[in-house]
C-alpha cells in the first residue's frame, strides 16, 4: 500500500514538473513569435508616425489590436513544437526510460502534453469566436478613422491633394489647420457625373470616424451626361464628406471581424458567392482552434512511440513535422475548395479530427500493451 501510495506521488510530482516545463516553454515561444511577427507588421504602420504626427500611444494602440489575431495564428504550431521539443529532449535525457521503467504508460507520460494542449485549445477558441474579431473590428475602425483624420494634415498650400481614389483637393491657403481659403475640389465619387466644386473659404470638422468640409460662398459645376452641356449651381453652405465609405457598413466589413452569427447568417442583401466565402470562415474558426489539439498529439505520439536510441533519433521528430506541414497544407487546399464549394465543409472536419483519432488509438493501444507486459506473470527456474 506505502509502495502505491508513493509511486501515485512520484506520478503526480511528474505531471506537475512536466506541465510546468511546457507552460512556460509554451508562453516563452509563442510570445517570442508574437512579438516578432508584430514587429514586422508594425513597420507598415511607421509612415504614419513620420508622415501624419501619429503619436506613439496611438501608434501602439493601433498595432496592439493585432495581437489577438497574431497570437491565434502562432498557438497551434508553438504548441506542438513545444510539446515536440521538450519530450524528445526528455527521451534523450533517458528520463522517459526511467519513468517507463518505473511502471508508466505512454499514456500517462502523455498526460501533462494533452492537458496543455487542451488549454492552448481552449484558449484557442477564446481567441477565435470572441477575442480575435472584436480586436480587428476595433482596429479596421481605428485605423480608417487615423487615415481619415490624416487627410487634415495632407492639404498643403498650393498642391493638388488626392485625399482618396475618387477626389482632389486643392487649397490655395491655411488660415489655421482647419481653416482654408481658396478651395477646389474635383469629386469623382459617381463615375458617370464627376464634379467639380469653387469655394472661397472651408472649414474641416469632424464628424463620427469621418471627417466633413464644410464650404461657404462657392459653386459646382458639372457635365450633364445626356445633353453634354456644362451645368453650374451657386450655393452658400455645402458640406462634403471625405470619406468614400464607412467603416459600421456591412458590405465594407472584412469577414475576419464579422461575428459567427453573421458569418453563418448574413443579411438577404449580400450576394451568393459572397455568402460562402463568409460560411467557410465561420467553420473555420470552429476547426481550426481543435488544430491545436491534434498537431499537439501528432508530436506526442511521435515522441512516446518507440524505444531510446543511444545516439538520439531525428527520424521521429522529422516525421511529426512532416505530418504538420502536409496538414497545413490540406488545410489551406480544403479552405480554398470549400469556398467554391460548400460541399468540401465537412473534409474541414475530418482534416482536423481523423489526426486525433488515430493518435488516441495508437497511445491507448501501447497503454493497454504496456498494462499487458506488467500482468504478465514471471516465469523462473525455482517457480513453485
């Protein structure tokens, strides 16, 4: 009883030290990858540091919104990278051998490996159905209301400004910085009918994400498409949005930040081809967090599987990578056919799932040998 007692300690001392280990290794490589994928993506955003006067709060606020969606992308393959690493490092060390030696299954060596990939799996979905499109949505928002807000500081005297593909602004000067005289403005926004607009003075206000120039005392003049004639309106107040779109409408949200209901269930306006292309990405946040299960799983039963080599096996890790790669790859094809074809969704799932199966029939299958071996009874030359 003392004798079971203790090995039951000794066992729960190694879950413990183990699931530590790749914890740690877990946060460390994940926020080393994080933080360097941010970097480079944050060099995108430094024009508007030097170009706009963006400060450097808003600077890093803008690009911490990334981290969410960054940190979902990288957790998968940290996770089986670090299970991978830090049980072949534990196998070269012969501490596996030791713990096998002593009575432990490969399925119980396998418990503190599942029980962190069951947490990066659960923080995966965290990540996806809630934490990752709320982030982007705020950060789409964010920055189309920067560049909107830029455009104040993009009129210079004396230059024909494109504030957007569709319009042209030309100041002749700068009262204060939201303050012009002399203004022209060449609007394109309607293809069929561009526009062009005089005024004496504009002021710039701000209006929600947008921004507004008001006008005073000026015309707009255009062609009339169907007679060809030159048509001119005097007015005294005009206001005209800079802005070409707005950031709350549907139709200009990208589907990343769209919620899962409305990926599933989009308004009767949005076009048919448009729709499968939104219920691909609905189940694809559903599968691909349970990727990180299933590649972590993949390197453990690489890991577990097979004796100790005394000058260190490569063959097994380079196996597992392989079985990631070849799964990242299926992924993105099955992704790409899905969204032609909506019958390929269900492929999605057996991508993800049919890996997990056969990895839990292989650790059961050498835990139930293992149980086997130590049930066998003893045979010896003074058996009685």
């Amino acid at each position: 009883m003392r004798a079971l007692r203790f090995f039951q300690s000794q066992q729960l001392l190694f879950e413990r030290y183990m699931l530590r280990q790749l914890i740690f290794a877990l946060i460390a490589l994940t926020g080393g990858a994080v933080a360097l994928i941010w970097l480079t993506q944050s060099l995108h955003f430094v024009s508007m540091v030097v170009q706009h006067g963006l400060s450097l709060g808003a600077f890093l606020h803008l690009t911490s919104l990334m981290l969410p969606t960054l940190v979902g992308v990288i957790l998968p393959i940290s996770t089986f990278l670090v299970i991978l690493f830090v049980y072949h490092k534990l196998s070269g060390d012969r501490e596996l051998t030791v713990m096998r030696a002593a009575g432990l299954s490969p399925l119980q060596l396998a418990r503190p490996g599942l029980l962190c990939a069951l947490m990066a799996t659960t923080l995966a979905y965290m990540l996806s159905l809630w934490l990752s499109p709320a982030s982007y949505h705020a950060f789409h928002r964010y920055e189309f209301q920067i560049r909107n807000r830029a455009a104040a500081f993009l009129l210079e005297e004396g230059v024909f400004t494109p504030v957007s593909s569709t319009m042209t602004i030309y100041v002749k000067s700068h009262e204060t910085d939201n303050f012009f005289k002399g203004v022209l403005i060449q609007d394109n926004r309607i293809p069929s009918k561009p526009t062009t607009i005089l005024a004496e003075e504009a002021f710039m206000i701000p209006h929600g994400d947008a921004l507004n120039l008001v006008l005073h005392n000026g015309s707009r003049q255009g062609i009339d498409p169907q007679t060809g004639q030159l048509g001119m309106l005097d007015f005294k107040h005009d206001t005209i949005e800079l802005s070409s779109s707005h950031p709350g409408a549907e139709g200009d949200q990208d589907a990343a930040e769209l919620s899962l209901h409305a990926l599933f269930f989009p308004p009767s306006y949005v076009p048919l081809r448009y729709r499968a292309k939104l219920a691909v990405e609905g189940w694809a946040r559903l599968t691909t967090p349970l990727s990180t299960l299933s590649y972590a799983i993949i390197g453990l039963v690489c890991a577990l599987r097979g004796g100790f080599s005394r000058y260190g096996s490569i063959i097994r890790p380079l196996m597992a990578i392989f079985c990631v790669v070849g799964l990242l790859l299926l992924s993105l094809m099955l992704k790409g056919m899905a969204s032609r074809q909506l019958t390929f969704v269900p492929l999605l799932w057996a991508e993800i799932i049919v890996p997990i199966l056969i990895c839990c029939a292989l650790l059961l299958h050498e835990h139930f040998k293992g149980l086997s071996f130590l049930k066998r009874p003893v045979k010896g030359k003074h058996s009685s």
